[in-house]
C-alpha cells in the first residue's frame, strides 16, 4: 500500500540540479524533490510521496486531509496496535 501525504512548501531552492522544497508536514520539516511539479511555489500545498511531490493541490482538500490522517492517528493510540 502506498500513502502520499499532503505538505505546505515553505521554501524552494536547487540541489544537485534538483527544484527541491522544504515542506511543512504540520510543524514536521522535510526535504522533498519539486522536479514533477514544476509550477509550484512557496505556500502551495503538494502531495508528496516518497520525498517526491506529484501533484498540488489546495488548502481546503490538504489540510481535511491531515485533519482524517490525525484521527487515525489517534483512534489507533486509542484502540492499541492491530
């Protein structure tokens, strides 16, 4: 199973010839490459999987997103592993 999660771009700047991002996962800070979206920019929201992101998308839509992935979370410390 794969799982893509959405990040807010913070900052843009090139590595290696690589477009790449620092991404805000809700206060968590990652290195993601931006080379399949191109068009991006600093506040756009991006799906990112695998330190790749593959598509934008808009505020609204990631951070409903979040907000189920923080239920889950939180029904699984609820209910205990498997």
């Amino acid at each position: 199973m794969c799982l893509a999660v959405p990040g807010k771009i913070v900052e843009i700047f090139e590595q290696d010839g690589l477009q790449m991002a620092k991404v805000d996962y809700g206060g968590i800070f990652r290195e993601t490459c931006l080379d399949y979206v191109p068009e991006a920019k600093v506040g756009d929201y991006c799906v990112i999987h695998v330190g790749f992101a593959i598509s934008l998308m808009n505020e609204k839509e990631a951070l409903e997103t979040l907000s189920l992935l923080k239920q889950i979370s939180n029904f699984e410390e609820e209910i205990g592993p498997g």
